[in-house]
C-alpha cells in the first residue's frame, strides 16, 4: 500500500514538472499586458520576456497578435514594455517602450502589415516647422527630443503626443502636437 502511495505521489510529482514546464515555455508566465482591438478582431498579448525560444530568454519583450491577424514580433536590446493604445478604427496600435532611459513610440499598422518608428517620423515632419527649428539648431537639440503619447483623436490616424526637448538656450521646452500617420503631418502644435 505505501509502494503505491509513493508510485502515485511521484507520478503527480512528475505530472506537475511536465505541466509548469509546458506553460513556462508556452509564455503563460510571463504575460503582461493583453488588449482586443475596438472592431474585437485582433488581440495584442505582450510578454515580458523574448518568448521566441524553447525557454524564454530575459532580453527584449514578444507581442504575439491572433485574430483578423497573426504575427509576432520581438523587441530586443533590453527594450522593456510600457503600454499600448489601439486607434478608434482599430488599424493602428501605438507601443511605448523604455530602452536606456529613452522613451520610444512605435506604431503598428495593421492595414499595411507595417512597423515605424513613430520618435523618427515625428521627428522628420517636426524639423521642417519652422516652430521647431528656431529653438533647436545643432543636432545636440533634437537628440534630447522625447515624446509621450497621450491619446487618439476622432479624425482617422491622428494622436496627440507630448513633446519635450532642450532649445537653444539649455532650457526645457514641453508641449504637445497632434500626429496624422496617414499624412505624416504635424498640427496643432501647443507650448506650454
């Protein structure tokens, strides 16, 4: 009677390694955030950990999306996950990542099956407005650019985003501006 006990316990024992085993590789652990576009047709689930791997490796964060689409896609180089927003139309999806003391924004578009770098194109459309390059006129200034995203608008791919940066002067200017992703256009530019 006892042999069996100890046959069944280590049968259980066995059956519990091979379980955790399963869902520590499958990234089960390691969820961090998981969101369902509007429409409800794509869901975006975020692990904290490169979860490409038999074992999940500490260097980087997955996004695995299902749905309307499917894809992963893996954010390397220490990059650690801060949040996510879906656009009213549920095309778009901003990222916010957090590498070497540098916020970053991505944006996914899922019509298009595209990643950008949304700090970059920002940027590019920012250093043609004269409202900028005024007060930032050596590359020192605009590599102390940081942006924050603050929310979608109404009007199809437009966000309000912060900005902040050093001028010409040293002195910190912060405001924010509205981003169209279909134009590439900068308005509503406020200083505050």
């Amino acid at each position: 009677m006892a042999k069996k006990r100890t046959t069944a316990a280590i049968i259980m024992i066995v059956i519990i390694i091979i379980v955790g085993l399963i869902l520590w590789t499958s990234g089960i652990f390691f969820i961090v955030d998981r969101q369902t576009s509007p429409n409800g047709r794509i869901t975006a689930t975020v692990y904290s950990q490169n979860i490409t791997a038999l074992f999940p490796k500490n260097n980087g964060f997955t996004i695995k999306t299902s749905g309307d689409f499917k894809g992963t896609k893996i954010y390397l180089d220490g990059s650690a996950f801060e949040n996510m927003w879906w656009s009213p139309d549920s095309r778009y999806q901003v990222i916010a990542t957090f590498n070497h003391d540098n916020r970053l924004l991505a944006l996914r578009d899922y019509k298009n099956n595209n990643n950008t770098n949304l700090n970059a194109v920002i940027n590019m459309s920012m250093s043609s407005l004269d409202t900028f390059t005024d007060l930032m006129t050596v590359p020192e200034h605009w590599e102390t650019l940081q942006f924050a995203f603050i929310k979608w608008q109404e009007l199809q791919g437009t966000m309000t985003v912060a900005f902040e940066f050093k001028d010409l002067t040293d002195q910190l200017q912060t405001g924010t501006l509205d981003y169209n992703c279909e134009t590439g256009t900068v308005s509503k530019i406020v200083f505050q």
